[in-house]
C-alpha cells in the first residue's frame, strides 16, 4: 500500500479515479482502518515525507487511538502530513 500511495502522491494527479484534489494534496480516507501497529504509522510517515513541495498527504477519518500515538510522537506535526480532525 505505501509504494502505491507514493507513487500517486508524486504522480501529476490527473487519473479520474485518483484521490488528489485541487490543491495537488492526495486524500485518504481511514474510516474503515481497524488496526495499524507502529511500523505501520512509520509507513504513513514516510508516504508524506515523499511529498513533492507543495504536496502533501491528507488522512480522513483516522481513528482517535491512532491520531493519539501520532500525535505524542509527533508525527501529527508533519510538514507534509495534515490529520483531518474533523473527520469521524
């Protein structure tokens, strides 16, 4: 999963069914992530660190454990990673 999202993230965007909007950022939703252990989040770290400038990677709907870990490690502060709170 992370090759794939990184190669969509550094793609030029254009697909039909591809998750980059206007703003050149790539979008995931999570809703449906049950589970992720660390190495796991490691991964998710590392697709955004993959982001071209100005790009960055947007997870929807990442469940609140796992938005916790993110954050007291401090990889919710990511240049390149953006946590949408207001996602459920």
């Amino acid at each position: 999963m992370a090759g794939a999202l990184i190669a969509e993230l550094n793609s030029d965007g254009t697909g039909s069914a591809d998750g980059h909007r206007p703003d050149g950022d790539l979008h995931v939703d999570l809703r449906g992530l049950e589970f992720v252990d660390v190495a796991g989040i490691r991964r998710i770290v590392r697709v955004a660190d993959s982001a071209p400038e100005k790009r960055r990677l947007v997870l929807h709907g990442l469940p609140p454990t796992i938005r916790r870990v993110m954050s007291i490690v401090g990889w919710a502060d990511h240049p390149k990673l953006v946590i949408d709170e207001a996602s459920p």
